[in-house]
C-alpha cells in the first residue's frame, strides 16, 4: 500500500510529513527515511516528521523526526513546525495552540499567521541545557558550561562553544565564511568529543540584535535553515555576551526569530510553506 506524504519546509530545510497511521507496522522507519529522503532516487528532503494523535492530557500529538541518514533526532525546530503546519493545512487541528510530544519533550505552538499555504508559528521549546554531561561533550572533568573548548579538526586548531537546545549544537564563532566550514563541519559532527555526535553552526556576529550562521547538521549535512542550530547559535552568542537574548538569525534559507526569555525558556518565530503531497511506494 502506498503511503501518502506532504513536503513542507521552513526557508528551504524540507521535510516530508507521514501520519503513523498511513505506515505499516512491518515498515522500518529508518529505512523509510533513507529511501524518502534521497535527492536523486527518491522525493528529497532533510529528513521525515511522522505524527500521531495521542489522547494524552500533556499533548495533543507525538513527532518523530528521522534523519536522511536513518538516525532519530530528539528534535528539529524547522521539521516539527512543518508537522504543525501538515495539521493546519489538512484540517486535523483548528485550535491556535498546540502541545506536541518529541523525544525531548513536549512543545508548545501557536499559530500566528496564514497566507495562503504559508505558516508562521511561535514555538516554546524548552530551556538550554549547557553543563557538559547535557550536551553531551567529553571532557577530562565535569563543566557547568562547555565555553571557548579546543578541537583539532584535520590538523587546524579551532574554539567551540555548546549547548543543549533539543539537540547537541556546537558553535564556532567566526569574521566571514571565507573557508571550507562544510569540510569542517562534517569532521566536527563526529568528532570523539560528541559521543551523541553535534550539529555544527559557524556563526557570524553582525550587531547586538543580528547574526548570520551556517550550518553543518547532524545525520543531514549542510542544511539552509534550521531551528533549534538558530536557536543554539542565539543562545550562545547572548550567554557570551556577544549579543542581547533576542536575536534575529539570519542563515541561507531564511530569518528565524528566536527570544531567550528571563525565565529561560526559548522562543521561536519561524514559518513552514506547503511543497506538494504525493504517494510513495511501500
């Protein structure tokens, strides 16, 4: 039986949207992903969101993101804001809220504007997490904070920084992008430092309020946009003073809006456009 899909991305990082209930059982969904999401033999994309309605009272529905190369991910800001949009977009949910279950909890999402097949969302998604053992990061003794750490990639010495945001993010803070940061980046994400691997953001510090990323993620490579390397990358800048807590984050694809509030919680504006929906052979 052929599974439906929808392809929505948030400025240009594409993911394919299933509902669990259109997959079979005997499917494997990292294999799932692998075919999915491969540019040339299959429909292309930056992983897959599969949702599934829960009659839980925490939330109103569970994620799953799987990643191009078959790994899970505890969670991906652009991916799970496509999922919301899937819902809106087929009329499966119509309240402005909602409450979605990933592997690093649950998130909540407001509507706050529709064009057409365009979304703009505000997501809480939790609270950085920066102290080593969080990230994870190996180290020789326990950190509160992973701050200005070296790491030799192929022989060239360089600085990173880290966080917890969902996922792993490690940021090298740069003047320009005038370098091979993909050769490092794809180096950096499996590094013996990352026993969980890293996504690797190479960030560029415009104003107090602005900065420009690039970013290598992991399990998917170079990627235009991405919400929780956005939200890493403004985190960090803030906690190193580099910038104040609300920053507009400029990368490839797109600007992501992101609020680190007082009371710790991180705030993303962001949208998600509708591709096109199709069939895919099981």
């Amino acid at each position: 039986m052929a599974i439906p899909f929808c392809k929505f991305h948030g400025f240009g990082n594409d993911y394919i949207v299933i509902e669990r209930d259109d997959i079979d059982a005997s499917v494997d969904l990292s294999h799932l992903a692998k075919a999915i999401c491969q540019r040339n033999t299959g429909a292309g994309s930056d992983g897959i969101a599969v949702l599934e309605r829960l009659d839980d009272t925490d939330a109103d529905y569970h994620c799953e993101i799987v990643n191009p190369d078959g790994s899970i991910a505890g969670f991906s800001g652009n991916g799970t804001r496509c999922a919301v949009a899937y819902l809106h977009y087929k009329g499966l949910w119509i309240e402005t809220d909602l409450r979605l279950r990933t592997r690093s909890g649950v998130k909540n999402y407001r509507l706050i504007d529709r064009s057409g097949n365009g979304f703009v969302f505000e997501a809480e998604i939790g609270k950085p997490h920066f102290a080593s053992e969080e990230v994870p990061v190996l180290v020789e003794t326990r950190r509160d904070h992973i701050v200005n750490e070296p790491i030799v990639v192929d022989s060239r010495h360089y600085v990173f920084s880290a966080v917890n945001v969902g996922n792993p993010v490690a940021c090298i803070f740069v003047e320009n992008f005038n370098f091979d940061w993909r050769a490092v980046g794809r180096v950096m994400e499996t590094h013996e430092k990352f026993p969980e691997r890293v996504n690797v953001v190479f960030v560029k510090i415009d104003d107090r309020e602005n900065i420009e990323i690039r970013i290598w993620e992991r399990g998917a490579g170079e990627t235009s946009a991405s919400g929780t390397c956005s939200s890493g990358a403004a985190v960090l800048s803030a906690f190193l003073l580099k910038t104040g807590r609300k920053v507009m984050v400029h990368s490839p694809g797109g600007t992501t809006d992101v609020l680190w509030r007082d009371d710790d919680e991180i705030l993303i504006t962001g949208r998600a456009d509708y591709s096109y929906n199709g069939e895919w052979p099981a």
